[in-house]
C-alpha cells in the first residue's frame, strides 16, 4: 500500500552523443595600456532635498522606532527579572522543604 512507485527508465533512441573531450587550456596574461577611465561630470542637483515637512516626519518616524525599541528591550529585561526571582523564590523554598525533612530524620 505504500511502496514507492519507482520511475521506468525510458529505453534509448538509438541517437548517442559521444562523451565529451576536455582539452586543458592555458591561461594567457595580455599586457596592454589600458586608456584612463572617464570621469563623470558632477551633478549640481543635490542628492537628497528635504523640506521641512518631510523632515519632520523622519523625526517623527524616527522617534517612533526608538520608543518601540526601548518598549521591547524594556519588556524583555522585566521579563528576565520576573523569572529570576521566582528561580529564586522555588530555590528557597526547595531549601526549607529539605532542611525541614532532614530535622526529622
């Protein structure tokens, strides 16, 4: 029921190609002058325009991912306080558990 189905082979057509021959090149250094690279005229236009719109949203973008940031970075270390302290509280109560089993003994 749940054997493989395994492909057939096709069987040939008759129409061989022959391997391959791989003949080993050797590799010829040319030494020859090679004309400067052309410099690109300089762009007057500047590169980046903002106006003051659109750096107030960057601000604003900006300071949005730093509060993010920090609201997850701050969850993060709470969250590695929290389980701190209760490894600690289940230490201390493990301790009393087994200073209190030895007493009777």
């Amino acid at each position: 029921m749940l054997r493989p189905k395994i492909p057939a082979m096709p069987t040939p057509t008759g129409l061989v190609t022959p391997p391959a021959v791989v003949e080993s090149t050797a590799v010829v250094q040319h030494h020859r002058a090679s004309a400067p690279a052309p410099i690109p005229a300089a762009s007057t236009r500047p590169a980046v325009q903002l106006t003051p719109g659109t750096a107030l949203a960057l601000v604003g973008a900006g300071t949005a991912a730093v509060l993010v940031v920090g609201a997850v970075l701050v969850s993060m270390l709470l969250a590695v306080a929290v389980t701190g302290a209760s490894v600690a509280v289940c230490a201390v109560v493990l301790r009393s558990l087994l200073a209190a089993d030895a007493k009777r003994r």
